[in-house]
C-alpha cells in the first residue's frame, strides 16, 4: 500500500486524518512485525508492506545459497530466456544484472521489482556495479570463494585499524561494510573496479588510493587497511569509514 492509501483508510474508517499520528501507528505496527514501513529511508517512506513474509520470500530466490536451494530453479527456463550466463555469474560472484533479477521476480509488478531493488541498495545488502563500462549490482554475500590470494599487510604502506566484536561478530556486517564502501567508491570516477572475495576485498577511491577489508570470523573482528595515498587524503580516509 502507498502512504496514500492508508491515509485514506485511516480516515474513513478510523476518523484519524492527522498525519502524525499515523505515521506513528505504522511505526508502532512496524516495530511490532505486523508491516513494513521504512520511515527513515526516504525513497522507501511512501510504501507499506503488509505482508513482511513477502519481502522474505522474494529475497530468498536471490540470496541464497545456490549449491543447496536449488529445488526451484528453472534451468531450462533461464537458457531458453538467454539468461544462463547471467545466472552464473550471479552464482559463482555475486554479480547481478537486471535482467536476472526480473527473472527471479517475474511473478511480480514491476512496482514491487522497483522496490525490491531499492530495499536491497538501500538496507546495504546489494550496491551498485557500474566498474569498467559494467551496468550490474553486486550482493557480496553470493560471494563463494577467495579467486586470488589477499594483499599481504607488508605489501602496503598504511594505516590500518581493527573492528572487534568480542566474539559477537553480527552476521551479514562484514558484506553490507563492503556495499558501503563499493558506493563511497563509485563516486570516485577514476576508480578502478574493486575485488570482492569471500573473505576480503580491495576497493579504490580514485586512481590511486584503496583500502583493504578482511574479516576474521573465527575471531571475530575485522581488518581496514588504507594504502599510503590514502591515508594522506582525508576526504578518501573518511568516506572509507563513513
């Protein structure tokens, strides 16, 4: 439902016309699980998802774990569609077009793909990929293996900081931290394109100045390193951690 809507209905039916107040209710009913209603992402703020158990399910054909979810895939229907590059890519590196993604969701309104879209950019578990003349989006956690060893830290000339959790490390940080950085990046028109692994990526703020991320999840931390040129220009050093 729109914003719209439920005004509408919220003063016909309940006499409540003040805005204020029915934002609050949403609110109130979003913390409660009965909807979703993302007031605090403006793009997301006009929509109310009332049935929160659709989101899930539209997510799940697309992150998840290919190897063991593979009952629904229509593999036939994604060659004679032209799309199996497309879904190998996803697979083996996380990758997306849009196309892919309309396949998965090809039950749904082209409203709802929109959204479904803008709730992934937007909750940080899917970034745009626009490296190298590419026009895709990237969901770290599709990510399955380490394609290259890691840069050594002896390698680099940085500044290097640690994030630990104390054995408490929340599933899913380390891939929306990549996200993040994979937008500071895309602003940077000289970037060259990042490398997204499973345990570690190497993302450019311009032409000369990266940073390193590896998380440790046996220990529980993770690991931001910023190369020398980096570290000399503030405005890259902030963004990284932003």
């Amino acid at each position: 439902l729109t914003l719209s809507q439920v005004k509408d209905v919220a003063d016909s039916i309940f006499k409540v016309s003040n805005i204020a107040e029915i934002i609050e209710m949403l609110s109130f009913f979003n913390d409660l699980g009965v909807v979703v209603f993302l007031k605090s992402l403006h793009s997301l703020s006009q929509l109310i998802v009332v049935n929160p158990q659709w989101i899930v399910d539209a997510l799940s054909l697309v992150i998840r774990d290919f190897e063991l979810h593979t009952v629904d895939i229509d593999m036939e229907l994604i060659e004679r569609s032209g799309l199996k590059e497309e879904y190998l890519r996803l697979v083996e590196n996380g990758t997306a077009s849009r196309d892919i993604l309309e396949h998965f969701w090809r039950n749904e309104k082209s409203e709802a793909i929109e959204f479904l879209i803008e709730f992934l950019l937007q909750s940080a578990l899917m970034s745009v990929w626009k490296f190298e003349g590419h026009n895709l989006y990237v969901i770290p956690s599709l990510t399955r293996t380490d394609a290259v060893d890691a840069p050594t830290l002896t390698q680099m000339h940085k500044g290097t900081c640690l994030f630990d959790f104390n054995s408490n490390l929340p599933n899913g940080l380390f891939e929306r931290l990549i996200c993040l950085c994979i937008d500071q990046s895309s602003k940077h028109k000289e970037s060259p394109q990042p490398t997204v692994c499973q345990t570690w990526s190497k993302i450019w703020f311009g032409g000369d100045s990266f940073m390193l991320l590896r998380v440790y999840r046996d220990d529980d931390y993770i690991e931001m390193s910023l190369n020398h040129n980096a570290t000399k220009n503030p405005k890259v050093a902030s963004s990284a951690v932003r």
